[in-house]
C-alpha cells in the first residue's frame, strides 16, 4: 500500500463528519484496491473484505453519524460545523455532540502527543466514540486529547 494509514483515517473522519453528505470513493476502505497503481482495479479480486482498518473506520464514523443525529432524518442533521481550533497539527471541530480531533502525525508519530484546546464543553456524558486516544480535563479546565501511537483520529461525543 501507498501512502500513510494514518493521514487516510483523518481524512475520512473529516469527511464523514462535517457538514453534507459524505463522499467515499469506491474501494478506499480496501487498502490492496485504495493502494493499487491501477485505480480500476476490481474489489472481487480481494473478496469484498472491508474488515481492515479503514474499512472499520467508515463503519464507525457512520455509526456516530447515526446515533449523533447526523445522518439523514436526525435530529442535528441541520447542524453546522463549528472549527473550535486549527493549527499546524491539528483540526478540531464539532456537529452537534460530536467533536472530531483530526490531525497530520501520521501512522506511529502519535504516541504521547497531546493538545488542550480552549471553547470546548467538556465534561460529564462526554466520552470517546472512536480512536486509541484519551481525553482529559487540563489544568485550566480545557478540553485535552492525547493521541495513541496509530494517530488515528479521535471522535468524542455525549449519545
């Protein structure tokens, strides 16, 4: 496979997340057919198998999607995407009750990395819906997050 895993993870958890209707280009949750130099290669070829990483991802941040309200028919699906911190490392937003921490590590540069970021509401019901990350409260009372060595993102949210 091409590429960095990692950076691929962010992306789609961005694009699953924020406003519209998210748009996944076929095979990418198949690594051997997202990573192939031929870019019409067929999915049959590997057996349809979305169980690998990516493919768990999209299955996750469709789950948040669903039970954040903000799919089709949910009860946020209106709501706007509010940036609540962006720098050279990391995008920070939220949908509703979901707040997304995506960030450009790449795959095994995240370890003990962290970040608090100010303007977010924290605290009881607020948990991690997906990644290998921890959340905190810092010692000013911010919002922290602290990447697990993938540097997959880290979607938290009150369901």
């Amino acid at each position: 496979m091409r590429g960095d895993v990692a950076l691929l993870k962010n992306a789609l958890a961005y694009t699953m997340l924020s406003e519209g209707i998210p748009i996944v280009y076929y095979g990418t949750e198949v690594l051997e057919v997202a990573g192939n130099d031929d870019n019409r290669v067929g999915m049959w070829e590997f057996g349809y198998d979305s169980s690998g990483e990516v493919g768990e991802l999209i299955k996750a941040m469709n789950g948040i999607r669903k039970e954040g309200g903000l799919g089709w028919g949910g009860k946020d699906v209106d709501e706007k995407m509010v940036i609540k911190a962006a720098d050279a490392n990391w995008f920070v937003f939220q949908r509703g009750s979901v707040v997304a921490f995506v960030n450009n590590f790449g795959k095994g540069n995240g370890g003990g990395k962290s970040k608090c970021f100010e303007g977010l509401e924290w605290g009881n019901g607020t948990t991690v819906l997906y990644g290998d990350g921890r959340t905190y409260v810092g010692e000013e009372g911010q919002a922290c997050v602290e990447l697990g060595e993938g540097a997959d993102p880290v979607v938290t949210g009150r369901m």
